[in-house]
C-alpha cells in the first residue's frame, strides 16, 4: 500500500470524484477519477498524480489518509447474515441482505474492502466495542442529511459515511468508453464522478437520453429470471429482501429506460472490471452520494 496513493484517494473521495475503494494502489479507478478531477479544474488532462495536480490536492491535504479510531457498539450493530444463500428463492426467505460480518460492514463504512483493513491493522485483533483500529479517512464533513429523507434512509446514509453537502445534479452522463458516471451542474461544469460498471454483450448499455424517474432506497428487489440471460433453468420469480448485499445494493435510482436503473453493488471491489445486466452499478457509498445529487427528472445521457 503506497500512503501518497491513499492520501489522494481520500481527498477524490472527499471532493465527489471517486476513486473507487480506498486501498493506496494504481488502478483504473484512480486513474479515471484524476482524470475528472483535472477535468472539472480546466488542468492539463493526464490521469496521473503530476505536480500541477499534486498542487491542486494540496489545499486538502489535512483530510490525513488514516483515521485511528475506537469501536462502539452501535457501529457494529448488526443484522448479519452469514452465508448467504446464492439461490434467489431461498434469499427471499431471509429478513434482509445484510453484511455477512462485521469486517464486511466496517469495509463498506469506511470505502474500501476487509482486505484493506487487515493491511492496515496487522496483527489483528478482536473486533468488538472499544477496540481502536486505523481505517481509510472516508469521515464526512457533514452528516446534515435533508431533514424530509425517512429515518431507515438517515441511518443507511450515517453508516456508509456519505456527504451531505453536494452539489445539485442538472443532468448525468454514463461514458461507457471512460467507464464512469458523471454529473453536471447546471452551468455545464462537471461537479462529479464515480466509477461504473454497466451493460454487457448479453444487455448492452441502451445509448440514448432517459430520465431519472426516482428513488427507492433500501429498496426490496424483484428477481424475475426472465430478464437475466444467466439465470438457473427453472428459476421462479421472487421477492428479495433490502440489504446492502443485495443484487441492487442500497439504492436504486429507476429510470424512464424500462428495466433500466442506476444502483448500489455488495461488491464494489468488481466496479469498472466487470459486465452488469444492462443497468450502471455503483459501489454503495457512491449511489448513496449520487441519489443524494439528483432529483426526479433530470436528464441521463448514456454515450459509447
């Protein structure tokens, strides 16, 4: 794990132009995410961490990479579920999708995987209150949440550390060729991006301009075998339970595409590496901020 790496990660985090999981490596996502960065400060477009864009990080740089912090009972409040079953019929027949454990949770709190945590807290221990651990720095500087969302919604936002002070959607672009989702304001200036996966050979990404209907988040989710070209021979309908380990994660934002929609993953280490069905998969902290930009009707321009 390179610092310098994890440091600028958590200040794209913090900025809204996310790097995907915070692990301190060279990758894809970083790269993209520099590049949105550089793009909305009108720099020179490299997608590295060259001394004009180290300059321009440079006013963030007390956001440290790492937090040392002490455990507390609600933070490892569960419900866990673990295994979980991979037959959809029998994953209707839990109460919820939740985290298998509380490493997976604490992973997803803080944007980055349990692999991470280990790495950055050899040696272990138990994870249990008033135990003190050191994590990436995905703190939000503010937890001033609308005051109109639903509790569940408050809660689910808290846990996953997400931003309350964003800047307001006027329209989104998915970029297929960049592999990310971007948001503009409405003067036209990129105020955000985030990493995504979307479509495949089988459910190709539906180029054109569609509308963002709405939330629903915590949402259930309605398995219907017919739409998954790899879905089991035989496979019946059914009703999912919310959950963050659920197909959609956190939040699905529906579009006028029918079918289509922009959604949380239970597995954000696979963004931009892997096919989706069609709809654009984000991590969980990253479709919880964007649900948070956006608002009924607004624009969404799928490109190649």
């Amino acid at each position: 794990m390179d610092y310098s790496i994890l440091h600028a990660q958590v200040i794209l985090d913090h900025l809204g132009f996310s790097p995907g999981i915070l692990d301190g490596r060279p990758g894809q996502a970083l790269t993209a995410a520099l590049k949105g960065f550089q793009t909305a400060r009108g720099m020179p477009v490299t997608g590295t961490l060259d001394p004009a864009t180290l300059r321009a990080l440079a006013p963030y740089a007390s956001l440290r990479p790492v937090r040392r912090l002490t455990l507390d009972a609600g933070t490892l409040a569960g419900p866990y579920v673990n295994p979980i079953p991979k037959d959809p019929e029998k994953q209707a027949r839990l109460a919820s999708l939740a985290y298998t454990r509380p490493l997976e949770k604490l992973a997803e709190m803080f944007h980055t995987t349990p692999e991470v945590l280990v790495e950055l807290n050899p040696g272990g221990g138990r994870i249990v209150p008033g135990a003190a651990f050191r994590f990436p720095n995905a703190l939000p500087a503010s937890r001033d949440y609308p005051a109109d969302i639903k509790p569940e919604w408050r809660r689910t936002l808290n846990m996953l550390n997400v931003e309350a002070k964003v800047p307001e959607a006027d329209h989104i672009v998915v970029d297929k060729r960049e592999k990310v989702l971007k948001v503009y304001d409405g003067q036209g200036r990129l105020v955000a991006q985030f990493s995504a996966t979307m479509g495949s050979a089988h459910d190709p990404l539906p180029i054109g301009t569609w509308k963002i209907n709405g939330a629903d988040t915590n949402p259930k989710f309605h398995y219907n075998p017919k739409l998954f070209w790899d879905a089991k021979k035989g496979s019946d309908p059914a009703m999912l339970p919310p959950g963050p380990n659920g197909p959609v994660g956190v939040v699905w934002l529906d579009l006028s595409k029918e079918h289509y929609g922009i959604h949380g993953t239970p597995e954000p280490q696979l963004i931009g590496r892997t096919e989706s069905h069609g709809c654009i998969r984000l991590t969980n902290w990253d479709a919880a901020r964007l649900a948070l930009m956006v608002r009924p009707g607004i624009r969404a321009v799928f490109q190649e």
